[in-house]
C-alpha cells in the first residue's frame, strides 16, 4: 500500500502593521504587546505576546502581608469619622450662640430698667427750693397793690 502524498504547501504569515492600543483604562499600568498576524486565506489573527511571570519574592514568617485598602477608601472613612465628631461641636456650638444672645438681651433689658428707674427718680423727686423768695399767697395780705406778708 504505497500511495503518494501531495506535496506539502508551507505558508509562511505576514505580521501586520501594529494598531493603536484603545483608550480605556488597562489593569496593570503596562499593557504587553498586540501583535497581529494574517494567515494566507485572509483571516487575521490578533494575540497578544505572552511574557513568563516573575515569581514574587519570598514573604518571611515573621511578616504577614497587610489587606490592601485604597487610599480613597481610607479618606472616605476618616472624613465620615471627622464629620461625626463635628456634628456634636456644632451643636454645642448652635446652643452656646443662643444661650450668649439670650444673657446679651437680659443685660440690655436690666440695663434699661435700671436707667429707666434712675432718670424715674430724678423727675418725680420732691425738691425743695436752693435759692430765691418763697411766697405763700393764702396769707398775704393786699394794700394798695402791695403784697404784705
């Protein structure tokens, strides 16, 4: 059973020119490179190239690995724990202008009746004469256009 084998066809691809990478964000920061090929009935194929993984270096025993946290994360709860402890200083400090513009309004209303009842006094205070001729007409006497006394 000898049969023939037809003669054997190698193509060989034709990279393409590399595209533009998409602008959209790429986890990680690098991203590895694009490369197309197209093969000989038209199709094209795009991969990218495969770079073996480093191995991560050695953790010691004594050292665990923290959690990451992202620094956002972090801000956002130090803000809400800031803004927890404001809220009560705000409110003694609502109740404090209150309690000032009250003691603010007693002093003026005592000062006003304080002032009040003084210039009261000073009015309707009896006072005897300083100088000059005290007449009492009930017992003068008129003779000839003259008061006698």
């Amino acid at each position: 059973m000898d049969y023939e084998r037809p003669p054997a066809v190698v193509h060989h691809p034709v990279p393409l020119p590399p595209q533009p990478a998409p602008l959209a964000p790429i986890q990680p920061a690098t991203a590895p490179g694009l490369s197309s090929v197209q093969l000989p009935d038209g199709r094209v194929v795009t991969g990218y190239t495969l770079a073996p993984n480093p191995l991560p270096a050695p953790v010691p025993a004594s050292v665990e690995p923290r959690p990451v946290i992202s620094r956002t994360a972090a801000n956002i709860a130090l803000g809400g724990i800031g803004f927890g402890a404001i809220c009560g200083g705000l409110v003694l400090l609502t109740t404090f202008i209150a309690a000032l513009a009250a003691l603010i309004q007693q002093l003026i209303i005592l000062a006003a009746v304080i002032f009040g009842g003084w210039i009261a006094a000073q009015v309707l205070r009896h006072r005897p004469a300083r100088s000059g001729t005290t007449v009492n007409i009930r017992k003068a006497v008129i003779k000839r256009n003259h008061f006698h006394t």
